[in-house]
C-alpha cells in the first residue's frame, strides 16, 4: 500500500483539483474569475446560465474518477477495470494538455491570458509525470 507514492501524489492532486472545482460550482463567477476562466465563462456564470457549473461538473467527476484509479492502483481500495490502459491514457492526457498549454501561453494566450495557461499546464505537467511515474511503479500490481 505504501510502496505507490506517485499515485497517492497523483491522487491527493486531482482531488484537490476536484476540491478546486467544486469551490467554483458553489462560490460562482468570482471563483471562475479567480482560476482564469475565460471572461466568456466568467460572464455566463454572473447570469446564472447553467453551462458553466455544467461543464465544472463534469471536469470535477473526471479528476474524482482519475483520484479513485490512482488509489485503485496504489492499493487503498479494491482495483479498478483496465487500471494498465486507464492510467497512463490519463498521464498522456494530462501532458499533453500541459505541453499544448504552454504554446498557447507562448503563442496565442487568448482570453485566458498567460499566466492561466502556464500555471494551469504546470499543474498539468505536475499531475502527469505523478501518473506516468505512479503507473511505472505499480504496473506489475495492475491488471
């Protein structure tokens, strides 16, 4: 159970992304505004449309779901299906979110600016490496 740090770091940072994003559901447009959403959604959330807690609804369910392979995988509960295909398609998905981010940072920042981009592709790089390394890790364990 112990011998898995990189996916209990793995699993610790998506929860807190989900945390994260649970606070900007239920604080609103100033949470939106405060973690760079764009001013597109940063607008829709003053008026009340229901997009944006939508579309943070399923980012939260997402990062729950990445947190609970982690721990699958880490042995603190019962294994998760596909967990040797599951968790490095989430470390690939989560760099190459973090490399696409910092060209737009670099190249076309757009309404979310550059400081979004690179902060949020950092988390990205931070999150993906754990996974890739947490997979490498356990992958004799998994199934």
């Amino acid at each position: 159970m112990d011998g898995f740090p990189w996916l209990l770091v793995a699993a610790a940072g998506s929860a807190l992304a989900a945390l994260l994003h649970i606070g900007c559901i239920a604080l609103g447009a100033p949470w939106y505004e405060r973690f760079g959403a764009g001013q597109r959604m940063v607008r829709l959330a003053h008026a009340g449309h229901w997009w944006p807690p939508l579309m943070t609804a399923g980012i939260t369910a997402m990062l729950v779901a990445w947190a609970l392979y982690a721990l699958a995988a880490a042995g603190w509960h019962s294994p998760l299906p596909a967990s040797r295909l599951v968790l490095p398609g989430i470390a690939a998905l989560l760099l190459l979110r973090a490399a696409s981010g910092f060209g737009l940072a670099l190249f076309r920042p757009g309404y979310n600016g550059a400081r979004f981009w690179m902060a949020s592709s950092l988390v990205c790089l931070g999150l993906g490496l754990a996974f890739a390394l947490g997979a490498r890790q356990a992958w004799e364990t998994l199934g």
